[in-house]
C-alpha cells in the first residue's frame, strides 16, 4: 500500500513505515486505507480556503511515541468535582476512577475487544487520527447514577506532533458529563494570557495584502508543538452527554481537530467548544440526530487576539425525521487576529418535522481584527423548520456611554460589556468551576488588551 502523493500538507510522514511501527492493529489499517484514499485539502477545497496549508506547517515535525501507563494517579485542578480522571501528557497518561457506572480504558485495550469496521466520517485528518494516534481511550458510561469525567491533554511544546483520539459511548438511558482540556505545558511567551506588545506576538509577521489568504497571517517559525485530533461519541437512546472543550493552546501550538457526535432516539447532547489559545487552530464539531426526538444543543465561545486563526466549521445533520438542533457560537475579535465560523445545517430526505437552528455573533475590538461568518442550510426535505443567521459589529456605544456616564472606567466597561455577550455561552458550562474558568479566561484576555 503506497501514500497518495499530498498537495499542500505536508503529510508524507504517515507512511506504512510509520503504521508498521504502531503495530498492525486492524482498526488502524482500516482508517489508512481510508486516508489514503481521500485527497488533501486543497486551495478550492470550500472548507479550507480560509486557511491554506502554509498556516499549518506538520513536516519538520515527527509524531510522538505511544503513551505508556503511569502507575501514579493523577492530581488535577478540578479533580475532587469528577467521579473519574484521565490525565495525559508527554508520553505517559494515568487513569482514576471512582464511579461504578463509568468505564475508561487505553483504547488500544478496547479496540481489541470489538469488530473491525470502516471509519464512519469521510475526512482527511479524521482517518489521520484514527490510523496514527498515540494517545487514545474508550469511555463507557453505563445506566445509573449520572457521572462526570475530566480528560486533560497536556502536552510540551517540545517539537513534536501529538494525536490524540477520543471514544466515548453512553449507553442508553445513561447520563455522562464529560471535560476535555487542551494545554500546552510551556508558560512565559507563548502563554494564551499574556500581553502583546501593540497586539502582535512576534511569531507571525502580517501580510495584509495576501490574496490567497484572504489577509490572514502566514508562518514565518516551526511550531513547537502540533496536535491532530480525532474524537467520536455515540450517545444512546434516552442518554445524555454533556461536554465542554477548553482549547487553551499556546501561542506556538497548531490544532487540527474533528469532533463528531450521533445521537440516538430520545438522546441528547450538549457540546460546548471554547478556543482561547493556539497559533491556528481549525476545529470541526459535527452532530448527526439519527433517531427520532434526539436533540443536539452545540454552543461555542472563541476569543483570539494577537495574530491568532481560528477556524470553526459546524454541521448539524438531521438524518432522521422529529429531530432537533440549536446552535449558537459566539467570538471576539481584537489586534490582527482572524477568525471563521463556518456552519451548515443539513436535513437527509425523509428527515421531516425538523427543528434546526443556527446563529454565530461577533464582536470586533479593534481595527485590523477580522471575523468571518459563513452559515449555511443544505435542505432535501419539506415540513421542516430550519434556519440560521449572523451578525458581526463593535460594542455599542449608547452602553458604553452609560457605564461611563455612572463612573464606570472605560476599560471596565469594555470588561462588563464583553463578560454580558459571551455569558449566554459561558453559563450551559458545567460544572460550576468550568463557568467560572471560562470567565476567568474572557477577563484575563481584556485585562492583557487593557
């Protein structure tokens, strides 16, 4: 089997040689194969365009070694709030589990146990993390008493590409309340909450007029660290899952990574995805309701200044008829930094009854930041209701001019004003301490713009 020569990307790394050295695990091969298959993204690639293969540098970098167990247990922030605890980091991870209705296993030890199949989602860096990940678990949560389980992913900027991989099921009926936090073990410079001088990080210099970009910024360094993740859940019929991602890179880390969730009859699932950190960071969260009177509810929270690319892309499927989804992403903009949203609302034929709904905001700071908004329906069936919107403008003044009007310091009042629009993101976190951590973060990203 030979590699597809890749246009753009500079994926050639992930070869048999590569595979052979993971071990010949069937699963693997499976999502190979796949990504051989599938092309790169390229410049016409509707997904990609707004973030080309240059701001994602992946060939000076060698993907990490397996994890391996470390018999000490974990000791995290937030710990004593989750029933279990996974913490990850470079080349060891630990396990503590306190909950009978909760299983964590290295997923290496689970794909053993279950039938080979061929990947679900037809996506390049999907099949990448499936076939070559070296940090993975499988998350069982089982009927009874409702549990919670925090995953740290905390890797060192030391050069290398990390892929983790996720598999979460939650049986029927079952209820999981799942973190997922996503750190770059390095502080001073490339720390998310530091300062920049006139808003720059000195890392990327600005091409402005760079047409095949669109004006966002392109890489003038190696990333220290790149991370590529592909992470699944199947929430069953009648059960619940709630998760919040807290993407809190640094300034030198480079983010890859596709969610997916699938949603049986009577299921739920509430996602909350927050971006904070990272040099560019391309995420995708899709949703498939695949049963009837299964909801979906993806909120979303992103703030990027600096010379930070974000880059969104939602789909919330309905392949299923009486299915509903609500989403809403809201973002800040400030110093030269960019940000996409793109999202799709897709309804399979025979998928009627559908409730569907989808709405991005954005705030812009500063001149010179930018904020793009793409929504987007995809409709192969009647008697639905499905629709979307967008709006992107600057704080209001006539409320700015009220807080001052009462002693409120402008820079306070840019504070309240900002903590007031991300809120309605910021309170459906849980637990509490996540609430509080997300608006912790919103404030130390306006104290460094202060």
């Amino acid at each position: 089997m030979q590699t597809l020569e890749q246009t753009g990307f500079e994926l050639a790394t992930f070869d048999d040689a590569a595979l052979a050295r993971l071990g010949a695990e069937p699963h693997r091969a499976a999502a190979f194969e796949l990504f051989n298959a599938l092309p790169a993204p390229g410049a016409r690639d509707e997904e990609w365009r707004h973030s080309p293969a240059k701001l994602f540098p992946l060939g000076g970098l060698q993907p990490a070694v397996p994890q391996r167990a470390n018999p000490m247990l974990p000791e995290a922030e937030w710990q004593d709030e989750f029933d279990a605890v996974v913490e990850v980091g470079d080349g060891t991870f630990s396990i503590l589990n306190r909950s009978g209705a909760l299983d964590v296993y290295p997923l290496a030890e689970a794909l053993a146990r279950l039938p080979v199949s061929k990947p679900q989602h037809r996506r390049k860096f999907a099949a990448l993390g499936q076939a070559f990940w070296n940090a993975g678990f499988f998350v069982r949560a089982s009927t009874g008493a409702p549990t919670r389980l925090l995953v740290n992913w905390r890797f060192s900027a030391s050069g290398q590409l990390q892929i983790p991989r996720l598999v979460v099921a939650v049986e029927p009926g079952a209820r999981l309340t799942l973190v997922e936090r996503f750190q770059t073990l390095e502080t001073g410079r490339g720390d998310f909450s530091k300062p920049w001088k006139n808003g720059h990080d000195g890392v990327w210099p600005s091409t402005k007029n760079d047409v095949a970009t669109g004006g966002t910024r392109f890489v003038a360094s190696a990333p220290k660290l790149a991370v590529i993740g592909a992470h699944e859940f199947h929430v069953g019929a009648g059960a619940t899952l709630e998760r919040v991602a807290l993407h809190e890179w640094n300034r030198a880390t480079l983010c890859i990574a596709e969610d997916a969730v699938q949603v049986a009859g009577r299921g739920r699932a509430d996602w909350v995805t927050a971006v904070l950190g990272g040099r560019a960071v391309k995420l995708t969260a899709g949703c498939d309701v695949a049963g009837a009177r299964a909801e979906a509810h993806l909120s979303g929270l992103y703030f990027a200044d600096g010379a930070q690319h974000v880059d969104q892309r939602t789909i919330q499927r309905h392949s299923s008829p009486d299915t509903t989804s609500h989403l809403l992403y809201k973002g800040a903009v400030r110093d030269q930094s960019h940000t996409i949203y793109q999202g799709l609302i897709q309804a399979a034929r025979g998928a009627v009854r559908v409730d569907a709904f989808q709405m991005n905001r954005n705030l812009v700071l500063t001149e010179g930041a930018r904020a793009d908004s793409l929504p987007g329906l995809e409709i192969d069936a009647d008697d639905l209701k499905c629709s979307h919107g967008s709006a992107t403008g600057s704080l209001d003044p006539e409320q700015l001019f009220y807080l001052r009007a009462r002693g409120v310091p402008e820079a306070e009042a840019r504070r309240l004003l900002v903590d007031a629009f991300f809120e309605e993101v910021s309170a459906k976190a849980s637990p509490a301490c996540v609430q509080e951590h997300l608006r912790a973060a919103v404030a130390r990203k306006m104290e460094a713009a202060s």
